[in-house]
C-alpha cells in the first residue's frame, strides 16, 4: 500500500509545475489593485446614494409647494412628522447607524 502511494506521490511531483516567482508577484498586484478598488468604491456609491436622495427631497420639497395635487400629501406627511416625530427620528438612526457599525466592526484587518 505504501508503495502504490509513493508511486502516486511521485507522479503527481513530476505533473505539477510552479509558476516562477514573478507571475507570482505580478498576480498578487493585480489582485490587490482589485481590492482597493473595490474597497474605495465602497463609500463613493454610499455618498452617491445619499445625494440621490437628497435632491430627490429637495425636488419633492419643491414640487410640493407648486403641485395642487400633492398639497394633501404634504399636509399628511407634516401632521406625522409633527405627531410622530420621535419615532421617525429613532427609526431614521437605526436604519443609518447599524448599517454603519455593522460595517466598521465587521471590517478587513
């Protein structure tokens, strides 16, 4: 038995080739180039989400005071805003803060 493994050992030493050190190297700079890459795309796309919604809020605050039509909206989303204010508040945090603890503590070393 020992001897059909060493056999088998031996073959597999003589099929398998190394790459030299310089593909190596030259593959591991590839693939942290793509790491950073995808690492400082992280909080472009989080700041592009954010503006996106922010102008898409300054356009509903501007259209809301022209449009006739999204006059009761408005009145509507005020009186919650008014009534509920603190529960809007709490749950805007959490949706903004966990995902934001979440990612610094779960982060790469």
């Amino acid at each position: 038995m020992a001897d059909t493994f060493a056999a088998a050992r031996q073959e597999t030493h003589s099929i398998a080739t190394v790459p030299d050190a310089s593909r190596v190297w030259w593959i591991a700079q590839i693939r942290a180039r793509r790491e950073a890459a995808a690492d400082a795309a992280r909080p472009i796309l989080a700041t592009q989400i954010a503006a996106f919604a922010w102008a898409l809020g300054i356009l509903v605050v501007c259209l809301g005071g022209v449009l006739a039509w999204f006059q009761p909206a408005r009145v509507w989303i005020s009186s919650m805003v008014v009534a509920h204010g603190f529960v809007i508040a709490m749950a805007a945090a959490i949706v903004l803060l966990l995902p934001t603890a979440a990612y610094f503590a779960m982060g790469k070393d």
